[in-house]
C-alpha cells in the first residue's frame, strides 16, 4: 500500500531569508534524487494554530521503498549536515488510505 | 491560491470499533456535503512518532471558500455534536505551495 510521508518543521533561519531558501532547495534537490521517491513537495504551512512554517511530503509505493529511503547515505547525510543543526522544531506524520 | 486544510486526531474510542466507523462515514458524509469542500479524504496515521490515528483532509478553492466552511452550519453542528465529544485530542494545519 502506497505511504505518504510528510513532515512539517520550523527552522532556525529568520522567514524569507536566503538561508530559508538555500535549506528548502537542499531538501528538494537532495531527496528527490534518492531512488523510491515519488511526489515530493515543499508546502507552507498557514494555520495560525501551529507554529511550523513548512512542510516535506513524498510518497513510497511501499513499506520497503520507504526503508530503503531512511537508510539512504543521501539521507542520512542531509539529516546530519542540514536538518539538525537547521531545524529547530518538527513532527512526522505518515499516512495510508483508511 | 488552494488551500489543502488537514487535521489530525485521536478519537476516545477503541481503534477497530463500530463507534470508530460510525465517526469516520459522519465526518465523510457531514463535510463532504458542504460546497466548496473539494478532495476529501480520510487517512490513517500510521507514523510511531505520533500518538494521532486518522486524518481528515480537504481542499478548498481560495480563502473565501475556507471561512465559508467554517461558518457553515452543518461544519459547526458536526464540531458541536460529534467533534467534541468524540475526539480526544487533535492539531490543524494547512497547506500552500512553497
């Protein structure tokens, strides 16, 4: 069954800025190129009732492209040099058809 | 601009109960029935990360369709009724293109 991944973050740059945009590029460029990915977007995220300002959703056909994807060197690698020490708050959500 | 508008919750009831499904064909039949309501779905959460179990989501046209949602009598009725009661817990966000 497919699994839509998504996370929505804040980061430690000021909005707008070009440190924003340069973390935002990054996610894109580099996830997209890891194999299973499927659907990817970068989203605002506008409800006052939350403090996040943006979102990562992809999608994976299955459970073991989805795995595939969180042992990816790729991965892994953008987690440790950029979502760490960029990200300062996020909440991962997954989903399926009910 | 569309405005993808999502929330998920926990429900007080036990998962796999009737009331669950009860719950869920209200929410479906309730809201899919107010105009503007476009794309409705409901997902099940299934990341460990989160303690919510099902989502609701929808798309509307631009931000005059959203607030006519949420002043539509049948939206507030369905919160009044069975949102309140039934869901334990829960957390809004909504989505634009980045």
């Amino acid at each position: 069954m497919p699994i839509e991944h998504t996370v929505v973050f804040r980061l430690v740059h000021e909005a707008g800025s070009d440190e924003e945009s340069a973390f935002l590029r990054a996610g894109r460029d580099t996830l997209t190129a890891i194999p299973g990915v499927t659907g990817f977007a970068v989203m605002r995220q506008v409800s006052p009732g939350s403090p996040f300002t943006h979102q990562f959703r992809m999608v994976f056909a299955d459970a073991a492209a989805y795995d595939a994807y969180n042992r990816h060197p790729a991965h892994v690698g953008f987690v440790e040099e950029r979502w760490v020490p960029e990200v300062a708050d996020f909440q991962e959500f997954d989903f399926e058809p009910a």
